[in-house]
C-alpha cells in the first residue's frame, strides 16, 4: 500500500476518505475547510491512495480539539481503515508511520480516546491494548484517554475538570460538535430539524475554535449528545434514530 500525505497544497485535488469525493457536498467542504486552518497547528493527514477509508490524523496534543493536559505528547483525532482494506496491516502501517514522525519531532508519546467496550467512531481498544497503549484517564462517561509513551518517565496525559464529569445545564437535548467530522455538516441539521418538527427541546452547539474545543463539557467533541444534561451518545443521528431515541 501506497500512502499521501495530505497539505494545504494538495487538499483540494484530494479524497479525504470519510466522506464522498464531491469538493461541493458540504461534508467535504466542511471537513476540508477545517482541515486548511489546522495544518498550521502541525496536523498531519496520511492517507492510503486507495479509494476508501484508510488514513490516519494526528495533531500535537496542545493543539488538539479537546479538553485534555498532554503537553509534548502527539494526539490521534482519528485512525480509521474500514471495509475491504481492513485486515492487511494497514492500521499498523499508518500507526507505524505516527510512531516515527512522533518520535522525529521530539514528541513524549501518543494518546487517543477510546472505551474499555468499543463505541462508534472511537479506537478499538483491543486493538490499542495490542499495540502498548494503556489508560491513562477515564470519565464519568466510560470514555477513556489511552497513551503510548515513549520514556518511562513521560508524564500521564489526563483530562481537564471539564471532560472528567460530562454534564450540561438544562432540559432538552443539547448537541456539541465541531466540523472534524464531516457528517455532522449534513445529520446536525437534520437532526435539529427534526427536533423543530416534533416539538422537542433542542439545541446544537458548534465548536468553532480550538480554546471552546479544548473547554467543552466532554472529551469527545467531534459529537457529543446530552438529554437533560447527562451525556448520551457520540455516536451521529439522522432523524429515524433521534425520534427513536427520544421516543424512548
């Protein structure tokens, strides 16, 4: 496997892999339009050039978008290798090349978000475990901060106050996302639109900058739903499995 390193140069000619290929769709152009702003915070995009969802994204820890303390240490947004490229050690190819690049740069190690049961969107814990990673934090909501250090001194990532109890103010269903992800530029409007239609309290709040990112209520930020102020999913509605949700 042949793999591409994504920049600011080359991202428009360039599939990102989640989401389709037309740079007009407001998925892509979402996800890319924020992509553009972060490659200057040292984000790195490596990707198969393959068609498909293999790559893997990394930013130094202090200016990853979300609320954790892991100074020196490089944070994995997302690694992702699905359908007919998994089981071909691609994962461990991309995982490989951020070890490297890591190490190059000096960084204390890596850490990414997981659960100890494995969630939509979230690295498989299994599969850190295989790889030397282990917790080093957990909140209130079972989603774990996992880390890779390189030196047995390296200091534990952790995160802030605000992540380790998620909680929001209110009734209703408040939404918290950023536009990492690029469905949630087409599904939090739906889903907002939905709520208009039945009557349903809601609100959605987009994480438009790093400092919001790195203080919102919950360590996942790329989607984070609550119901009445307790936290209840990352995982991304349309509007059948919302109205389901709340019909329960």
């Amino acid at each position: 496997m042949e793999y591409i390193r994504v920049t600011k140069d080359n991202l428009e000619n360039e599939h990102i892999c989640c989401a389709i290929s037309n740079n007009k769709d407001i998925q892509v152009s979402s996800k890319k339009a924020w992509l553009a702003d972060r490659f200057e915070d040292g984000l790195v995009f490596l990707k198969s050039t393959e068609r498909g969802k293999c790559f893997i994204e990394y930013i130094p820890a202090e200016n990853a978008w979300n609320p954790i303390d892991a100074d020196g240490y490089m944070y994995i947004d997302c690694l992702w290798v699905s359908g007919a490229l998994k089981g071909h050690g691609y994962s461990n190819d991309l995982l490989a090349e951020c070890i490297a690049d890591s190490r190059e740069k000096d960084r204390q190690g890596l850490c990414i978000l997981a659960a100890a049961k494995k969630k939509p969107f979230l690295a498989d814990p299994k599969y850190l475990t295989h790889k030397g990673f282990s917790v080093c934090d957990e909140a209130d909501n079972g989603i774990q901060l996992w880390y890779l250090p390189f030196t047995e001194d390296a200091a534990k990532p952790a995160f802030k106050k605000c992540a380790k109890h998620p909680h929001v103010d209110g009734k209703g269903y408040v939404i918290y996302y950023t536009d990492q992800c690029p469905f949630n530029a087409k599904y939090v409007p739906i889903v907002e639109q939905t709520a208009k239609d039945n009557g349903i309290q809601f609100m959605a709040i987009h994480l438009q900058s790093k400092s919001d990112a790195q203080n919102a209520p919950t360590p996942v930020t790329t989607y984070a739903l609550f119901s009445d102020g307790e936290y209840v999913t990352n995982e991304q509605m349309n509007a059948a499995k919302f109205l389901k949700l709340v019909s329960r």
